[in-house]
C-alpha cells in the first residue's frame, strides 16, 4: 500500500512539473521552424524529413500540434515517458531546441489518410463518438493545443499505443486516455486504430 501511495505521489508530482514545464513552454517564445528542422535532422532517419516515418511502429510527426510535441518531448526528457531511445535523444535538448523542432513538424502538411476495412472503420468512428475523443483530440481526430493528432496516424501504432495506456504501461499523466481505454476490447483498440489511420 505504501509502494502505491509513493509511486501515485510521483506520479503527481512529475504531472505537475510537467505542466510548468508545459506552460514555461507556452509563454516563452515562438518556435523557429527553420532552426527546427536543422536541429530535427537528427530525427530523420525514423521520423523522416516530411514528418511520416519510415515504418508503422514510429509515430508520423507530420501537423503534429507543436504544444503536443513540446509536451512528449518534456516527458521523454523528464523520463516520465520512455520508448524507442527518446529518452536519450530528449535529455540533449534545450527548451528552445524543443519548440523548434515543434514548430517545424507542426508546419508540415498531415499524413495522408490510409485505406482501412470499411467496417473497422465504421464501428472506430461510432466508438469515438461514444467515447467523446472528438471532445479532446477535435472533430477529426486533428489534434489541438497539447492533445496529438490521430488522423493519418499509422495504425499499429495507434494500437500499441492504446494498448500501453490500457496496461498502464505507458503512464496516462492525467488519467483521461486510462479511464478512456481501460474498458476497450482489443477489438475496439483495432477499430478506433483503423479509424483514426483512415482520416487526413
């Protein structure tokens, strides 16, 4: 009980930070696109220059919403979220290094949306509607301010994603996508994953 009431307390504690973090990041200067991409180089060889990434188990970054990638990018640095060798990767960047590389694959044209199984798609969007991610990820899973874009997402990505967050083991910071996901079926993490690949 201890250990749970530690690892919560944590938990809470790196939200929070996070958010001022988050919010240091809002009010400071704009990202600089050109500068971006320079410093993004780096993250070509899996994120690809046009923002769609060389395989379907590396996130497209392309119109990605910049507060959105500033905000994985803390995580990844903070190490409240871990995965592919981020972490490393975010520990040698600034807070304006951040906002760059935000800004340049938040300027890039969106992934085009991919062919899917008519009805996967159909019951993904009728789950989406039940769930309300139109709510927080806008009306065609676009994104806005610091929620992702989901549109045009690969999606086994979006599957393994759901599937991690459902585990708990990939940390939900606020507890929004883990109340949201906890009751899905891995049928329902596959419908919802078509559907939202399906969207440009």
């Amino acid at each position: 009980m201890k250990l749970i009431f530690k690892t919560k307390a944590i938990l809470v504690v790196a939200f929070f930070n996070s958010l001022l973090l988050i919010s240091s990041l809002v009010h400071a200067a704009p990202g600089d696109a050109v500068a971006g991409k320079e410093k993004a180089q780096m993250c070509f060889s899996c994120h690809g220059e046009n923002g769609i990434s060389n395989g379907p188990s590396i996130p497209n970054l392309a119109a990605q919403p910049a507060l959105s990638l500033s905000y994985q990018l803390i995580q990844f640095r903070g190490e409240q979220r871990k995965g592919g060798g981020m972490e490393g990767i975010a520990q040698a960047l600034s807070d304006q290094d951040i906002r760059n590389i935000a800004a340049y694959y938040a300027a890039l044209p969106p992934p085009p949306g991919k062919p899917g199984n008519p009805d996967l798609i159909a019951i993904g969007q009728k789950l989406a509607g039940t769930l309300y991610c139109n709510s927080c990820h806008g009306a065609q899973l676009q994104g806005q301010k610091h929620i992702a874009r989901l549109a045009g997402q690969w999606q086994e990505y979006v599957v393994t994603q759901l599937k991690n967050i459902r585990s708990g083991a990939r940390i939900d910071m606020d507890g929004t996508m883990g109340s949201a996901a906890k009751g899905l079926s891995d049928e329902d993490v596959e419908s919802l994953a078509t559907y939202a690949a399906s969207l440009n």
